[in-house]
C-alpha cells in the first residue's frame, strides 16, 4: 500500500498545530487550535540597506536558538552573503559620489563654457557688424529672418461644452499662428446666415458665453483676428445649453 502524502503547510484545509501533523520529526507544541504562521520576508519591498540590516538581524536571532538548532544554509553561509553584500554595497555607495561630484564639476564647467561662447559672440557680432557672409565663416549659428505670416488659416479643434451655471457654454481651439483675438459667433440655425450673432471677442483660445436659453441647442464658430483680413470660420461645434 502506497504511502499517502505528507501533509504540508498549505494544505486545504490548512494544518492546524494540534492535528498530529509532524515537520521535521517534531509536532511543534502549541495547545491552541492555531493555524501555523507563516514567514514573509518581503525582499522584494526592501532596499538593499533593510535587506542587508534584515539579514543580520535573522542570522543574530538565530544564533544559538534551541528552536532552529541546525540552520540551513548554516548561519556562516548567511554571514558571508551579508558580508559580501555590503562590501558591494559600500563600493556602490561611493561610485555615486563619484558620478553626484562628476555631474557637478561638469554643470560648472559648461557655465563657464557658456560664458565664454556669449562672449565670443558678442565679439563677432561688433566686429562683423552683422554682415551674415562674415558671420557664416566663423561657423556661429545666425537667427532666422521673420518670415512673413501670409492670410491667416482656419481656426481648428473648437470644442464646446456646458458652462458652470444654467445658460452658459464654454468654448476652446487651437492657437492660430498669426491671430491676435479671436471672434466668437453663435447660432440657433446654422445653416442659415443672417441666425449667427457676435459675442464678445476674446484674445485667447477659450471664452464664455453666457446669457444663452437653457435647453437650446446652440452651435458656436470661431475665427482668428490679425493684422490683415480676417481668418476663415472654424467648422461649427455643437451643444445643448444647460
């Protein structure tokens, strides 16, 4: 007759200390009907100094301890793990000194190398008087001119949805190149031209619109404002009035 299995700690049901199960040869005393407890290292939480301190801590705990009389590995092979742990440890600690101080000498030096390229510069700038034919020989990188802007474009991803209070919409697109305000119209019909009306102009890509009828559907556009004629409409966005 084959012999059953051995009766484990994860057992299902779990083994209770007084069911006769044995670990090692010996049924641990302990007269309560307790489940056994269970270790949880939490290495993986720890950093290495917790780990390391961790380690001496167990190996100090079970040193001479009636209740683990033969440790495995033996408490010298936990000792020397630790040992050679730190040691690298300690050799990791102060490479990163090393590099904090490296890092720092480096900042310092490209502040200085800064300095002097400014004033490199300013040299050149006197000394060409701008000429960018002069300039382009000493291989110093030069402004772009200003290009000019041209018709402004289409206002785009206007996006509209319910204000804070009843009666209220609240608007947002894109930046337009070029655009200094933005025109903001409603309407009840967009389909139809003479329906929108102007709202108050806003000189960012976000504005309020209140004084709206609640329940209404309302669709809002809007166009960029600059130095020339103004831009195209944005396609229409749409939303109920709360």
């Amino acid at each position: 007759m084959a012999n059953p299995e051995p009766l484990r700690y994860d057992s299902i049901p779990p083994v209770l200390y007084n069911s006769g199960a044995c670990w090692d040869g010996f049924v641990p005393a302990n007269p309560k009907n307790t489940t056994m407890a269970k270790i949880a290292l939490g290495l993986g939480k720890l950093k290495p100094e917790a780990k390391i301190q961790l380690a001496k801590d167990i190996k100090t705990g079970m040193t001479a301890n009636a209740n683990t009389p033969t440790p495995n590995p033996p408490l010298a092979t936990i000792g020397t793990l630790t040992t050679t742990a730190e040691t690298k440890l300690t050799g990791v600690n102060a490479l990163e000194e090393q590099l904090q101080a490296a890092r720092l000498d480096l900042a310092n030096a490209l502040i200085a190398l800064d300095a002097g390229l400014t004033q490199e510069a300013a040299y050149v700038q006197d000394v060409t008087g701008g000429d960018a034919v002069k300039i382009a020989t000493t291989n110093m990188p030069m402004r772009r001119p200003n290009e000019p802007i041209g018709p402004l474009g289409q206002v785009l991803a206007l996006a509209v949805k319910a204000g804070v209070n009843a009666g209220e919409l609240k608007a947002n697109w894109k930046k337009l190149r070029g655009a200094a305000s933005y025109e903001v119209q409603v309407s009840v019909d967009p389909f139809t031209p003479m329906t929108w009306r102007g709202v108050a102009p806003s000189s960012k890509i976000r504005t309020v619109i209140d004084g709206l009828t609640s329940g209404a559907k309302m669709w809002v556009r809007v166009r960029g404002i600059g130095s020339g004629d103004p831009g195209p409409w944005s396609d229409p966005a749409t939303m109920i009035v709360p």
